[in-house]
C-alpha cells in the first residue's frame, strides 16, 4: 500500500477507536468530514483492502499505445501485425506533407522559380 493508504488506515483506526474526532481525522486527511464518514464506513465493512486505490494494476486511460511490432502480453500477437488487423497508414495527411507532395504544386513552384531567376 502507497503511504497516503496507510495514512489512512492509521487515522481511521484512531477515529474507530475514539481517539480523535470526525472532524479533525478528516482534518488530518485533507478531506470533507462526510468524506472521512463514507471512508469510515467502508472501512469497518469491507476493511483495509478496500483503501486501496481501485485502479491499482490497470493501465491508465490516456495511455500512449505501444509501439507496433511489441507483441501483446495477453494474447503473444504482435501489435502491428495483419493478423490484429493493423494496417499502416504512412505519414498524417497534414497542410505540408499532402500539399508539398502534390505533382500540380511541385510544377507551380518549379515555374515560379524560374521566373525569379529568370527577372534577375
């Protein structure tokens, strides 16, 4: 358990045990005292084990996905293979990477510069 959970362990116990108030246990823990009330009632309940965070052992939900070709721990496919149903999609199609890439603009800009160099 990470040091905030056993913090909290330890002040409820002394609010169970009557050694200090609601109030100032909820003091103590930077919380709401109806907060440290329901934390109080699940810990008589369902004890210590249900402080923990309950997201302990999960990946996050902003993750960054892996990179592909790291193969999938559950299931040993790799991440980028056809067999997961990856395919590849090249660069982003942005404001540059299309349009700098466009045969009629590359014609343009060959013409232009011609002219520039043309005039001096």
């Amino acid at each position: 358990m990470s040091e905030r959970e056993l913090k909290r362990i330890e002040v409820l116990s002394k609010v169970i045990e009557r050694r200090i108030s609601t109030a100032s246990g909820a003091k103590i823990l930077g919380l709401t005292v109806r907060q440290t009330q329901r934390l109080l009632r699940t810990f008589q309940d369902d004890g210590a084990a249900a402080l923990r965070h309950k997201a302990r052992g999960r990946c996050s939900n902003n993750r960054i996905p892996r990179r592909t070709g790291q193969t999938n721990h559950l299931f040993g496919i790799p991440d980028g293979s056809q067999a997961n149903g990856y395919v590849k999609r090249g660069r982003k199609p942005g404001r540059r990477t299309d349009f700098m890439n466009d045969p009629a603009v590359i014609a343009r800009r060959e013409q232009a510069l011609a002219g520039l160099l043309a005039a001096e």
